[in-house]
C-alpha cells in the first residue's frame, strides 16, 4: 500500500558534532510504520521481529491508522505515528507516506519488507553523519526510570529526549480489511511517546516514575522495555538519532 511513489532523499542540513560513543551503542533505529488494515505488512512485521533480535539494532513498530477506512481499526495505532511519518517526509521533502515504511535513524527510509534496502538504509544513514554516536544511558532503580544523556564540546545542538514503552510481541486476529481472518505477530509495538525534555549539550539526567507512564491503552504488565531516543529537531521536525538506549522493565 502506498500514499505516494518510493522516492529516497538525503537532504538534510549539518548537524553538530557529537563525539563516538563507546562500544555495544547501537548502530540503528528503524521505525516500521505499518498497519493492520495493510495486505503488504506482515512481511515487514515479521522482518522487524528479526532484527529486533540484533543487539545493535533498535527495532520499533509504529503503527498508523490511516487505513482504518478500508474495514478495519487499527488495535494498536497512535494517532501521533501518521503524524510522526509525515514529519519525516516534510523534513526529507520528497512527499514518501505509505506502509509498510521503516526510517533508518532519523534520516533516510526503505521499503519495511526488503532488508537489504533497510541495510543499504542503515549504511547510508552512517555515512558522513554522526548517528547514534551519543551514549546514552537508561536504568531503573526505586521505581523509577533514570536517563543519563552525556555533555559534549562544540556548537549548541537542539534535541528532543523521548522515552517509548515498547510491548515486545502482541498477537492480533483481523477480524475485517484486507487481512481478514489472519491472525498477526506486531513486535516492539511502540505504546505512548513521553516527552522528557530538551538536550541542548549539556549533561542531563531524566527521571520519571514508573507508575506515571501507563495510560488508558496499557498497563505496566504490558511493556517489555523502554527505549530512549535523543533526535535532533530540524525546524520542528524529526531529524537525526544522536543517541537511543533500551533498558528491559524490571
């Protein structure tokens, strides 16, 4: 399913320097935006379940609900998904929306089901960019979850600091839509985007107790592990991952 034609772009403004982070920091975080109400998602569901088993991947599924329309409601979908994946296009300027669509680091998108365009993606997000070079740090102790995001030299950056509760694997039988009667596997489903601040270079700790993260779509009980993002802000819009960070839920 497309909204648009697949077009890759590599237009982004220099961002500022941040230094290599120690070994075992990830190399990638591919975001899959998919949908149950798409016919060509599970293919790319079940490749995110793959490499959400690469230590130096971090995988994550953002479903959309953009397709509801067609018969079914997306079970898992956040509204802020659809608008997250037409930030990414508007910052890359080349109008690509569809599912399924996995953005590599903040800066460059594949076709969610062909691993080795999200590979070849990965590569290209790397080169003469500093993705995922900050070392990021996530722990939970008494309650509470503790993000350390290190102090760098050089020029005044802009990030934003957010912390996803992922739910490693739910089950979902499509009862309506295009993929009526099966029953699908969504992995590392993102469940609620928390904002816990800006980074602008300097050292910062984050703290947030546990008991404050669940909402009406989800309890403790159902997340895994959370994942920590630092991405740079172009104009308003998502940019580059500088650092990310997992922690599993105690």
């Amino acid at each position: 399913m497309k909204l648009s034609r697949l077009t890759f772009a590599a237009a982004f403004a220099a961002l500022s320097f941040v230094p290599p982070a120690a070994g075992g920091e990830p190399k990638a975080v591919v975001e899959l935006f998919t949908s149950q109400g798409c016919s060509s998602c599970p293919p790319a569901d079940r490749l995110l379940g793959n490499l959400a088993h690469d230590p130096a991947v971090i995988a994550l599924s953002l479903p959309v609900d953009y397709w509801d329309y067609l018969g079914w409601q997306d079970t898992l979908a956040l509204k802020g998904h659809g608008k997250r994946q037409r930030a990414y296009s508007a910052a890359r300027g080349d109008g690509a929306v569809y599912t399924p669509q996995a953005v590599i680091n903040g800066v460059t998108h594949a076709l969610g089901s062909d691993k080795n365009a999200i590979e070849e993606a990965i590569a290209k997000s790397r080169t003469g960019k500093q993705a995922l070079t900050l070392a990021v740090k996530a722990t939970i102790e008494d309650g509470k979850l503790i993000v350390n995001v290190p102090g760098v030299e050089g020029e005044p950056v802009i990030a934003e600091v957010w912390l996803c509760p992922v739910s490693d694997k739910i089950e979902v039988t499509i009862q309506r839509g295009e993929n009526r009667g099966q029953n699908l596997n969504y992995y590392n489903v993102v469940r609620r985007w928390v904002k816990l601040g800006t980074w602008s270079g300097k050292a910062e700790t984050f703290m947030l107790p546990l008991g404050d993260i669940p909402n009406a779509n989800f309890t403790l009980s159902d997340i895994s592990h959370f994942v920590v993002l630092v991405q740079n802000n172009v104009n308003g819009k998502p940019g580059l991952m500088v650092g990310a960070a997992s922690v599993a839920m105690k």
